[in-house]
C-alpha cells in the first residue's frame, strides 16, 4: 500500500497563472504561503500548486494573492534538464484535486464571517 495525500491551509502567494491548450484542458499554477505551527520565525513555508481544468478554471475566476485556501492533493515532482550543465533538477509541485474558498468577501476587511466552497 502507497499513499500520497497533501492536505495544507494557507493564503496565495500570486494570482493564478492560467493557461489553456488547444485541447480543452486548463492548467492554473500558483503559490501557497503555509505558516508552520512549531516555527518561531514568522517566515512561512512556500508550496507551488498546480490545478487542472474546472478546479483550475475556479481557482482563475475567485483566487486572488492573499486568497485563504485550502487544497488537498499529491506530491509529484517535475523534473527538467539544465540547459547550462546538462544537469537533472528537480522541484516539487503540489498536484491539487480538491480546492476549497475559505473566508469570505469581508476576510480582506477583517470580517469573521467564514465560509467555504469546494470544487
């Protein structure tokens, strides 16, 4: 048995990065700003998200830098050839198939009204 599950709550780094294929398929990636529990530092941990079609569209039309989110996904990394050394890199992206809006309009006015949609 293998499990590859990532769940994480935390505010958007950037505004969605959406692209569309010829295809039909759409591909959103953006960062997450996750602040650690048992960190002293005030520095939060950075994860870069990737959606696909509808969660992607939604995460398009109603994420916004400084968005509160919550995903659930798995651990994959990318890996590419560096051009200068012919090297293999690596980086990990979280592949989100869950996403959900917490908050609501007034989070950015100091409200405490919270809600949530899942898509």
């Amino acid at each position: 048995m293998s499990i590859n599950v990532v769940t994480l709550v935390g505010r958007a780094g950037s505004d969605p990065d959406i692209k569309y294929f010829e295809s039909g398929s759409v591909k959103c990636r953006l960062t997450l700003a996750v602040k650690r529990r048992s960190r002293n530092s005030d520095e939060p941990d950075w994860f870069t998200l990737e959606l696909w079609d509808k969660t992607a569209e939604v995460a398009g039309n109603y994420v916004r830098k400084g968005s509160l989110i919550g995903i659930k996904g798995s651990l994959k990394f990318d890996t590419w050839s560096d051009r200068q050394t012919g090297a293999t890199r690596s980086t990990p992206i979280i592949r989100v198939d869950q996403l959900e809006l917490l908050g609501s309009k007034r989070d950015g006015e100091g409200g405490a009204d919270m809600s949530s949609e899942h898509f």
